[in-house]
C-alpha cells in the first residue's frame, strides 16, 4: 500500500489504523494524506549522486529537500511539510498559481446549519455534581452554563471562567470538525 510505505518513510506513526497496522481508510486524515499522493508525484529523496548533481531546494522555506519532495504538474518542486501546509489554504501551485485539482465546494445550507447548532447545544456533555444529593448529573451546555453561574461565588469565580472557557473550547471544536468533515466529504469522494 503506498500510503503505509508514506507513512513509514517519514516516521509518521499517529496515523489512524486498523486493526492489522494498516492506515484505516475511513479516516479523513489518511484519506488527506492520500489524496495529496494522488494530486501530486512524490519522489524518495535524492540519493548521495543526485544530491550532489542539484541540490533541490524548497521555494517556501528555502531548506533543502531532504525527506522527499513534491513534483507538481506544473514541474514545480516543493518539500512535503510546506506543500501538505499550503494544500490546504489554496489549491494552486505556490509559484505559478496552476490549479492541481478541481476543488467545488457545495455552501452549508441553512438547515444543515441550525442542525448543527442545535446537536451542539443539546449534547449532554458535563458532569455536574449536586452537594445536596451528592449525584451528578450529565447536562448540556445551556444548563451547565446556568448551574455555574447561578452558584458562581468570589471564591469559585476563576473555576468558573475556566469552566467556560474549556466548554466553549470544547464546542467550538465540535463544530469545526463537523464543518471539517463536510467539506473533506466533498472533497474525498
């Protein structure tokens, strides 16, 4: 498989797996790093010859090539760490601005978003511990929030900024990676 012999030859080890080591191609980060194999031409790097013929240097970060580079359609050449980085803002060449593939986006629609919006607030996702029965209870965010500022007092005051902040974070990651995946499906067909 070409993205396990990818992933091994720049020590990436973090990847997704099934059960038998393999990259588990249900994943959206192997079906990134899979598809960036198939938009481009990577090559192994240089060996000691090549190197000294031409010292192949990145045009974005002005390293020499050294883990493996990228071959774009345009003959561009780029290291793999600043393409994979730039594929993901734009999708054309970084020197000549050539698209390297067809990318067309379907908008969220509305429903799809107020969907989206009421999942987030209505998961129950936080504990919270009653002192008068000693039970905790799972709730969702507009409880936890209200739980927290109804018993906010000056000596629990930074717990619960804390509190906030860390649920916020928590939400907002949620969202990201539904709107993540929404696009990615569209884009890993």
């Amino acid at each position: 498989m070409d993205l396990l012999a990818y992933y091994e030859r720049h020590n990436i080890t973090d990847f997704p797996k099934r059960a038998n080591g393999t990259p588990d191609m249900r994943k959206a980060f192997n079906k990134r790093h899979n598809a960036s194999l198939r938009l481009c031409h990577i090559i192994s790097p240089p060996t000691e010859v090549q190197q000294s013929k031409s010292q192949m240097e990145c045009p974005i970060c002005y390293e020499k090539i050294e883990k493996g580079r990228v071959i774009l359609d345009c003959n561009h050449t780029f290291c793999i760490e600043c393409f994979t980085k730039f594929m993901y803002q734009k999708n054309t060449c970084p020197m000549c601005r050539n698209t390297f593939t067809d990318r067309s986006f379907n908008p969220m629609d509305e429903h799809y978003i107020n969907d989206l919006v009421d999942a987030m607030l209505s998961m129950k996702m936080w504990d919270i511990e009653y002192r008068t029965t000693n039970e905790t209870h799972q709730v969702n965010a507009t409880k936890m929030l209200w739980h927290h500022l109804t018993h906010m007092s000056a000596f629990t005051m930074k717990d619960t900024v804390e509190t906030f902040v860390k649920a916020m974070e928590r939400q907002s990651a949620m969202v990201a990676t539904n709107v993540r995946n929404y696009y990615e499906s569209q884009l890993f067909r």
